[in-house]
C-alpha cells in the first residue's frame, strides 16, 4: 500500500550529503551536519568546479595551457582549488591538535601517525609529507562524493522512467528482505535488484567522455597504431560500456545484461565502470557498497515516480556534461511503502 507521495524535489543536495558524509567519516573521523556552512560550502564548490571542468572554455585551455589566465572559468577553477585547499588544511589542523598515535580515527590520524614514526627513524624522502597530505584528502574526498552521488540520482531516475524494472526491485526485496534491514551480504540474494544497479552504472557512463588518464606500461601496438611506453592516453569508457559487439542491447536500459536464463546474476567483462589496470578506480569496493545500500533502503521504503503532470517519457536522459556525466535537472516524487 502506498501512503500519499511527497511534493515534487530535486534529490541532489540531499543525495550529496549522503554520499560525503560516508568519505567524510573514512576521511576525517566524523560526519557533518547538513547545516554545517563549511560542509554546504565545500560541496556547492566542488559541483561548480566539476560543471566548469566540462566547459568549452576549460576544454580548450587543456589543449592550449598559456590561454589559463585569460579564462573566467580557469580563473574560477583556480579560486575553488585554493578555497578547497584552505578548507581541508582547517580540517587536518583540528585532527592534528587531538592526535593520538594509540587511537587511529580516520585516514587523516592513520597518515600522520606513520608520517611521524618515519620522522622518528630518520627515514627521509618518505612520501608522507603535508602536501601529500592535503593533495590525498582533496581527491578522496572529491571522488567519494560525485561519481557515487550522480549515480544513484541516476538508479533513481532510470526506476522512475521504466516503473516496470522499479516492480520487480520491490518485489524481489519484499520477498528476500522484507521491512529488515538490507546489509551488503544480502547481495547475493538480491540477483535483479543486483543487475539493476550494475546496469545503471553501465548505462549512464557517468566517467564519459573521458576517464582519468592513464600511461602506458609498455610499447604496444592498438588496431594498426604504435604507442611508446610511458605515454599518457585516455580511455574511453564509452566504447566499452556501449559496445554492440558486447551488449545485447547497449543502448536501451535493459537489467537483463547481467542475468542469466535462470535469474541468476552475472558478471560481464565488459563492465568497467570504474576503469581498469592500476589505476582503476581507489574506491570502487567502498562504492560498490554504498550504491548498493543506498539504492535497497530508499526502494525498501519509497517508490518514485515523475512530479504530477509529467509522464515517464517525458522524464529526460539527457546528461549535464562536466568532469562527470550527471542527469539534467529533475524532480521526482517519493510514494512512502507500506
């Protein structure tokens, strides 16, 4: 039974928060409240600067660096990173202040305390130093919010669009899970509420047009092309994640890619959304794991639905381009489950 929806609402700032706060404990040891300015500051900063990263003009100082200066959006780049860096050297200051080496709380006491004990050895030329510091928490930080905050707005906007897939989610957690509380070793059971966050993840490729660069680790040779060691190329995802010759249907929304004939889920070579070789992405069993209880707690106890007067064609795919792919702006409705 369904109790009457909520009004219309832009799930982003809600949904960042969420996301944040999880990078935020492994990081610093604690959570923010949702008012914290800092907190609110941090994040509207760090959307600004991921929508600027897949401007025009940005794109165009990539090729040629010298026109930096002369950019407004580089010049607004630069003032968030400085910001961002001022903001986190605040945060590491306060858990140097109650540093204890006997009690590790977060990543930040775990950095310092070997950074001391290598000081104590004399050990020099040790990479943990202030900069590395501040450089790691920046890009943790920074990555543990967007790519898994953009993703399921994503999950919820597919669910909303193709109501028939959100049926069978439910279904399949009332059956498996009923009102308890989803943990991760539920996974396993759970095969199409499985399949449905995997392929939200294949198909709205959020890491496209580009995923992070990456260098190669030897002379090879790609479809006719000779490409010395150490060159730095960039993958695209897209032609992996899209690829006809791969998916059985790779441009429709289609669960049924990581099922088999029997229901069961399975895994697809082709599924690399968070890149491959080394430099994969860090964090992607923590993101695994968070998109994965985020997405069944909100399904457990809410079904989504387009805002009065708009259909689910109506509902738009069409991503927002930036350093990340995320959805055009939207409002959904969230129905509370009996």
């Amino acid at each position: 039974m369904l109790q009457s929806p909520s009004k219309a609402f832009d799930n982003t700032q809600t949904i960042n928060y969420a996301a944040s706060n999880v990078i935020s404990a492994i990081m610093f040891g604690k959570r923010f409240v949702y008012k914290d300015p800092v907190f609110h500051v941090m994040l509207e900063r760090d959307h600004e600067s991921i929508r600027l990263s897949g401007s025009a003009s940005i794109q165009i100082y990539n090729v040629f660096p010298w026109l930096g200066p002369c950019l407004k959006n580089w010049r607004v780049l630069m003032k968030n990173a400085e910001d961002y860096r001022n903001d986190v050297r605040r945060l590491i200051a306060e858990l140097k202040e109650t540093l204890n080496p006997e009690m590790c709380r977060c990543f930040v006491d775990a950095f310092l305390t070997r950074k001391m004990n290598l000081e104590e050895s004399e050990i020099k030329d040790s990479h943990y130093h202030d900069d590395n510091l501040h450089y790691s928490v920046m890009n943790l930080f920074a990555a543990g919010t967007d790519t898994t905050a953009y993703t399921l707005k994503w999950c919820l906007l597919f669910i909303a669009k193709y109501p028939h897939f959100q049926d069978r989610v439910q279904e399949e957690l009332d059956r498996v899970v009923g009102s308890c509380q989803v943990r991760v070793e539920d996974r396993k059971n759970l095969p199409y509420t499985d399949a449905v966050i995997h392929e939200s993840q294949r198909f709205a490729n959020i890491t496209s047009p580009l995923a992070l660069p990456h260098k190669t680790s030897q002379d090879v040779t790609f479809q006719g092309y000779f490409i010395k060691e150490g060159t730095t190329v960039f993958p695209l995802l897209t032609s992996v994640l899209h690829d006809e010759s791969e998916w059985e249907t790779p441009h429709t929304f289609n669960p049924s890619h990581f099922l088999d004939k029997e229901g069961k889920f399975i895994r697809r070579d082709a599924f690399m959304p968070f890149s491959a070789g080394r430099r994969a992405c860090l964090g992607e069993s923590l993101a695994r794991m968070e998109l994965f209880l985020f997405f069944t707690s909100l399904l457990q106890r809410f079904r989504f639905t387009p805002p009065p007067g708009v259909t689910e064609d109506e509902l738009d795919l069409t991503p927002v381009v930036g350093f990340t792919l995320r959805p055009s702006p939207h409002e959904l409705c969230a129905f509370s489950r009996q």
